[in-house]
C-alpha cells in the first residue's frame, strides 16, 4: 500500500535531519562549547558515521527476520532522539557513546526501513526504485529543513536548545512511523 511509503518517509524525516546535523555539527560543538581539542572533535564525528556500519548489518538482518518491522524501524529513531536529548547534560566523556549511538542506530532503523516498499508496501520488483525514491525524497527534506533551522536556533539560543530541537523533531516524526503497516505474512488477513 502506497500511504506506507509516505507515513514510513515521513516518520524517518525528523531523525535523518538530525543525524546529517550531528554527522556534520558535533564536531563543531564538542571543541567549541566542550573545549575538546579539534582532532578529537574529528574522530568523534568520523565514529558516528563509522558506527553507522554494524548498525546497518544488524539492523538489516534483525529486520529481515521479523513481522514486525515497524518496531525496527519507529524503535531505533525514538533511540535516536533520546541519545540526542541528552547531549546538553551529558559529561563530556559520555559525548562519545552517545554520539556512535546516534549513528548506530540510525543506519540500523534505516536498513530496516529501506525494506518498507517491498515488506509492507508489496511493491512489485519493478518499481522499488520509485518507491525507494519517494521515501528517500521525504527523507531529504529533514535533510536539507533540519539542518537548516538548527543553524538559525543555536546562535540565538544555545546548542543545548538545538540538541533537544532535534531530538524533539525527531521523536515526534518518529511516531508518525506508528501508523506505518507491518508485512503480511502467509495466512495473514
């Protein structure tokens, strides 16, 4: 069913932005307002994108295994936003969890997600390009917005505001992703 698409693009929206503001801006706010030296701030950056690799592999094989893909799905971006929450209260040495945490588990909902045209929305095999497209476009607005908006908060307010912003964002988008099916399984009605 095609409304999957949409609700399951949407809820991803929120938690895509954030993790492209945090890949790109965490290093930024761990030396300037956590005084980390710079070459720390890089390497805490390039982790978050680096953990995004066994997140993708597990989430996509956990995902792959289950009927209930929502949860592979909704689960880890509410993670996500939580993980991002606490950034602003957060001592310094817990930045480092939580910032691989925050790439962990937003490639491993995003594997799960990744399988939405074909699981629950039974596309046929022709057209999950199309479909594929669509999510990722919904996707690309949380991407290009979140950013965007973050950018414009913080130097008004704080980075602290910013962080719960996006772990606001995307927590709220995240639950739209609760109204998204699940696959149909043989005898299913």
């Amino acid at each position: 069913m095609t409304r999957d698409l949409w609700v399951y693009g949407i809820a991803l929206l929120g938690g895509y932005g954030a993790y492209f503001t945090t890949s790109q801006l965490f290093s930024q706010y761990v030396t300037t307002d956590r005084h980390f030296d710079p070459s720390a701030g890089g390497l805490l950056s390039a982790l978050i994108l680096l953990a995004g690799i066994p997140g993708s592999v597990l989430g996509g094989h956990l995902a792959d295994r289950s009927t209930n893909l929502r949860m592979f799905v909704v689960g880890p971006l509410v993670t996500v936003a939580a993980l991002l929450a606490l950034i602003p209260v957060a001592p310094n040495i817990l930045l480092w969890p939580l910032g691989i945490g925050i790439g962990f588990f937003l490639i491993f909902g995003f594997a799960a997600w990744l399988a939405v045209p074909s699981r629950v929305s039974n596309i046929r095999a022709e057209h999950i390009g199309s479909a594929t497209g669509l999510m990722l476009t919904l996707a690309a607005i949380g991407g290009f917005f979140i950013p965007i908006i973050f950018g414009h908060l913080v130097p008004h307010t704080s980075y602290g505001a910013g962080w719960v912003f996006l772990a606001v964002v995307s927590a709220a988008l995240a639950l739209v992703g609760l109204k998204g099916g699940n696959p149909v399984t043989a005898g299913s009605p």
